[in-house]
C-alpha cells in the first residue's frame, strides 16, 4: 500500500512562495530606503503606481467590464511623472501644491474621458461605465497610492528622505496586518468573517492581523523613537497601528471587491505566493492617505515624544 499523500501541499507551496517573494521585496525596499536617493524612491513608487493600475485595466478587460485603458494609462503615467517631478524637487514645499495636481488631473479624467466617447455613438450603460471605471482607478489604485511617497516629505528634518522610516513603519503596520491574518488564519481559523467577499478569511486572522500590526508598530517606535517622533508617542503609536490594521483589512477586502464584481481570481502573477502589484499595494491604498491626513491634520502628532 503506498504511503498518503501529505496534507494540503498547495498551501506549503503557496507559504514558501510568498515569504519568498516577502524577502525578495524587502531586499528591494531596504536597498532604495539604504541608498537615501529621493530619484531611487520616486522610481520605485511610480513603476509600482503603473502596475498596479495598469493590472486593474487587465482585470477589467479580462472581466468584461468597459473601461478606457488607453486614456487610463495615459493619465496615469502622466500623475505619476508629475508627482515624482515635483516631489523629488521641491519636497515637502510640493505637498499642498500636489493637493491642486490631485483636484486638477481627476477633473480631466472625468472631461476628457467624456470627450473620449465622442468618438463613437452612445452605447446604453457602457458609455457611462467606461467613464465611471476608468475615474474609478485612476483615483482608487494611483492617487491614493501616491500618499505613500507624499509621506516621504512630511516630516520637515534636513535630510533628503526625511520620512524614510515613517514609510517603513506604514509598511511594517500595513503588511503585518496581511501575513498576521494570514498566519493565523491557516493555523487556528474556524469562522468565516465575510464569505460572500472573501471566504479565506476568518475571525481568528483578523485578530491575529491586528496583534501583529501592533507588534510591528510598537517594536519598530521602540528601536527608532527619535526617526519616528512625528508619531507622537506611545499612545498614538498604539492607537495608529490599530486604525491601520483596520484599513489594511478594509483595503485587502476593497480589492476582493473588485475581483468579484469583475469576475477574475487574480490581478496578476508578477510575484509569487503574493500575485500582481495590485496584490501589493492593495492595503497601502487605503492605510497611507489616512495617516497622511491624520499626521497633517491633528496638531496632538507633532508632540514631543513621551
């Protein structure tokens, strides 16, 4: 009699796929982040941008659903050279500027996206979802992504990536929050937390992803007080990391969303184990603009820290 086959292979195989893929990019982001040079962050933020945009016109052709990917593209690559043009040279002296690029280019996405269609005859509904899906990624996956790299700029010290490690602790937060879920989910997950959106997921994750978010945030405030003070303090680090952690789930289930309304399992296989680059920026989308907002916002974060 042969011996049975071992239980669940495909989620070893997905496991050691995806911590692959996990080291492979913090290799990457730790080399940008080492070598201190604004143009290497900008670089690396825009060819992430493209992507993930450009995987979300896949995902909408793939599913059937009108867009227009040319116009999209276009757009986007455009932002994308605007933003890395601007803040690479001018810094944090571009972040309320940028807030007018933002009003501007999402006015002509929606006014030339019209002018787009006057090309051909109107279509019923698709003639209006092609606009609509098409303003829809644009703000979805590249202006909100781009208050990742507006966070670079916000701390005002005298170094050229003064928010270097802000940017680190947002990912630490943000991806903490996935592989906690994750984790988890595999080794104890029993009840289902939104089966109708994402049936992987369960309860005992979203804990999990929690806990681990606030031992990402915590650990990295403890070794690094002085690089993160725009955070405030203990209280605030605690309070940031949970609210992230509850963003970053919203952001994962915000993409499933997407899927399922366009009828496709992936947005892409670009990294193994994780999927595309909207995969990877899923959660950021949504925790980035957040703390962007807050640490600018609310005058309690530039205290001194406890």
């Amino acid at each position: 009699m042969s011996d049975p086959a071992p239980a669940n292979p495909s989620k070893v195989r997905v496991f050691f796929a995806r911590l692959f893929s996990t080291l492979l990019l913090w290799l990457v982001v730790t080399g940008v982040f080492m070598s201190a040079n604004v143009w290497l962050f900008m670089a690396l933020m825009s060819l992430l941008g493209f992507l993930g945009i450009w995987e979300y016109f896949r995902m909408a052709r793939e599913g059937g659903v009108p867009s227009q990917p040319k116009w999209g593209l276009i757009i986007s690559a455009f932002y994308l050279g605007v933003l890395a043009w601007l803040l690479g040279s001018r810094g944090h002296a571009a972040l309320d500027l940028m807030h007018a690029v933002d009003a501007a280019l999402i006015t002509l996405t929606v006014l030339l996206g019209f002018v787009w269609q006057l090309r051909c005859p109107v279509d019923g509904h698709k003639t209006f979802t092609e606009v609509a899906v098409t303003t829809l990624g644009f703000v979805y996956v590249v202006v909100m992504f781009s208050f990742v790299s507006r966070l670079l700029f916000l701390p005002q010290l005298d170094e050229s990536v003064p928010g270097a490690w802000l940017i680190i602790w947002l990912v630490l937060v943000t991806k903490f929050t996935d592989m906690g879920a994750y984790v988890t989910g595999s080794l104890i997950g029993k009840h289902k937390m939104i089966p109708h959106i994402s049936p992987g997921k369960t309860w005992q994750g979203f804990a999990g992803g929690i806990g681990f978010a606030l031992l990402a945030g915590c650990g990295l405030f403890a070794l690094m007080p002085e690089r993160l003070a725009i955070l405030g303090g203990w209280n605030w680090v605690i309070g940031l990391s949970v609210l992230l952690s509850l963003l970053a789930v919203v952001g994962d289930l915000a993409e499933s969303v997407l899927k399922r309304s366009m009828g496709v399992k992936d947005s892409g296989n670009t990294l193994p184990g994780i999927g595309g680059a909207l995969d990877l920026i899923d959660s950021l989308c949504y925790t980035a603009p957040v703390l962007y907002f807050v640490l600018k916002w609310v005058p309690a974060f530039s205290a001194p820290v406890n």
